[in-house]
C-alpha cells in the first residue's frame, strides 16, 4: 500500500510498504480522512523532536522511517481474534496516545503524560497516511451517524483544546484571549464559545485568520497594528481572566503573560521548537499564574457528544482536502507558506 513516511528533516516520501493482518485484539481500518497537524509539520520542518531516530522508541520498538498521522478516521475492513466490539464497517476515529499503563504517570491517571509514551503516526506501529493502519481495538471511538468521517479527523485536535479549557481556570462568563489562529486557536474559540465565554478575543497576524476568528464570534487584534497587552487591557478595563497561548512565538508567550488581570492564568498549548525568554515579574506583581497543557485524556467522547449537538463543523476548520500523492507539495509546503489555510485533511481515497 502507499503510505507518507518521515525519512529526516525535509525527508518525506510516498513509499510503497506491506499492510499488516490485525493480530489478536486489533483491527484493520481503512483510512478515511486524516488531517495534517502541527506536531507533524514541527516534525518536517525541524524534525527530529519526538521521532525515534537511534534509539527505538521504548512502546513501539521502532525507528524512522514512520508513517505519519495521527487525525484519522475511516471504516473497519478486518477484526482480529478475540475483538468482539467491532465490526467490519464500523466508522471509528483513533485516540493516537500510546503509553505503558505501569508507569508513573499512568498509574495516577495522568496516561497523556506517560514517561515512555508515544504517538501512533510519530512513534512508529503506523499512521494515518496511508491506505490502511492495523492498531489496537483500545484507541478506537464509535462515530455515530451524526458525526462525519470528516469530523472524525478532527476529534483528536479538537481534544486538545477541549483538554486545555478543562485544565484551565476558565469559568463561564470569563474573558479570555487566545494567542493565535491557527487550527488549534480557532478550536479553542468554538470550545470556549460552548463553555459559556462572555467575550473571546483572539491576538493574530495574519489578516485571513482574523476573518476566520471574527466568522466564529471572536474580537480580533492585529498585534502588527496595536500593542496587544495594551488594548486587551483596556478592552476588558484590566485584563482578561485567562489567556491561552497557541502560536509558539517567544513575543506573544511574553503578552499572554502580560494581558491577564490580577490572579489571572495563562495556559501554554503550542509545542515549542526553541527556548523561549520572558520576564518572570509579569507574573510576581500581578500574582499571575501559568500552567502548560499536554494533548488530552478522557476527552474524545466528549468531543464527539459536541460534535453531535452541532459544534465543530467540517465547514469551520477544513480548508482543503487532497490526495495522498500530493500530501507533501499541497498539504505540508502549502501549509509552511499559505496563512489561509487552517486544517487540510488527507484522503488516500482520492483521485
């Protein structure tokens, strides 16, 4: 079958490999969609960050080269022996995380921040780039008929951002700012509008992705144009109740910290590339507070419930939808370079 695999840095390739049969407590899917995410293009364009490269990873056993793709969907094909809640043509999404349930984190619930964990799609056993993946019956959610195989791409983003508002401080009826419109950004604006936000304000560059933002309810600021911790001050006469910081960028990270009230909390979601500076009294003399978030646990039927009752629509994020073969010019490059673009889901299925 063709699958995308990551070789190094720059290095992906459509390469021909072998399907594999499900083995006892498994099953085969047929890939239906499968979006490209931000951990895949950190892992493109300055990779590798978490991919095995001489060490094998300790969950999976393997090393690069790997199938990417972890936003997947599709339709059972195959059941292995002893899978007795699926059948074929079951549509599922997957919650990519892999980790050992004996360690110390997963032992106190805490499985998304596993010591020896993983990503399907990153760490090896297999992606969502490709005709099909074989995993474990226990990283699948049911869709039902509501929810789009479209939609099941994008359960495990939207996870993300659903994990970070639940994490946070967030209260209905708070203001809150989100730093960046990207994917992510974006979801985080749909979620908070679900958890009851009084005003959602989203800090972005790019004149596209403010129009996306303002389309989905929130109030934009062009950071270019106006301080943003200056008028996010005198928009909510002090600061807002928590700020959410989604772009990576050492500046910005700086202006979450700055733009909450007294007490307020800024919480990290983007994945960072390189060390970052910021000035630790912003936090002392406003008795402000930060937390990071990692990926998710316990969320997606969560997510899916939502997208049942008519949030998280297709029509919202996804911006394109390509083939397999033209995965690295249309989806990554175009990606690194067109700032209209939000979520660009891949089809092995398409022409």
């Amino acid at each position: 079958m063709k699958a995308l695999r990551w070789h190094a840095r720059r290095d992906l390739r459509i390469d021909d490999i072998d399907s594999r049969a499900p083995g006892a407590g498994e099953v085969r899917i047929n890939v239906a969609w499968c979006g490209i995410c931000g951990t895949d293009l950190h892992e493109y364009n300055a990779g590798p960050v978490i991919i095995p490269t001489e060490a094998p990873h300790p969950l999976t056993g393997e090393t690069a080269p790997v199938v990417l793709g972890h936003e997947l969907s599709g339709t059972i094909a195959e059941v292995g022996e002893g899978v007795t809640e699926w059948k074929v043509g079951d549509r599922v999404t997957v919650e990519p995380l892999l980790f050992n349930p004996d360690s110390p984190s997963s032992r106190q619930g805490d499985y998304h921040l596993c010591e020896d964990g993983g990503l399907i799609g990153i760490s090896g056993i297999g992606g969502g780039f490709a005709e099909e993946v074989t995993l474990s019956e226990k990283l699948l959610h049911r869709l039902p008929d509501e929810v789009s195989l479209e939609q099941g791409a994008l359960v495990e983003p939207v996870a993300v951002a659903v994990h970070a508002v639940r994490s946070s401080a967030f209260k209905p009826g708070d203001r809150v700012a989100i730093f960046g419109a990207g994917a992510i950004g974006l979801m985080l604006v749909e979620t908070l509008k679900a958890a009851g936000a009084q005003d959602i304000y989203v800090v972005q560059r790019s004149e596209a992705r403010r129009r996306k933002a303002e389309e989905m309810g929130a109030i934009t600021i062009d950071p270019s144009a106006v301080d943003p911790v200056e008028k996010l001050i005198e928009l909510t006469n002090g600061g807002v109740d928590v700020a959410f910081e989604v772009t990576g960028a050492s500046r910005m990270l700086q202006a979450s910290l700055s733009c909450t009230r007294s007490h307020g909390q800024t919480v990290v979601v983007s994945v960072w590339e390189e060390p970052a500076t910021v000035q630790p009294n912003v936090l002392l003399l406003k008795e402000r507070n930060v937390m990071g978030v990692f990926a998710y646990r316990n969320v997606f039927p969560t997510v899916i419930s939502l997208m049942k009752r008519g949030f998280f629509k297709t029509e919202d994020f996804v911006t394109a939808r390509i083939p397999l073969a033209d995965a690295i010019e249309e989806g990554f490059e175009r990606l690194n370079t067109d700032k209209t673009q939000v979520k660009v889901l891949v089809s092995p299925s398409l022409a």
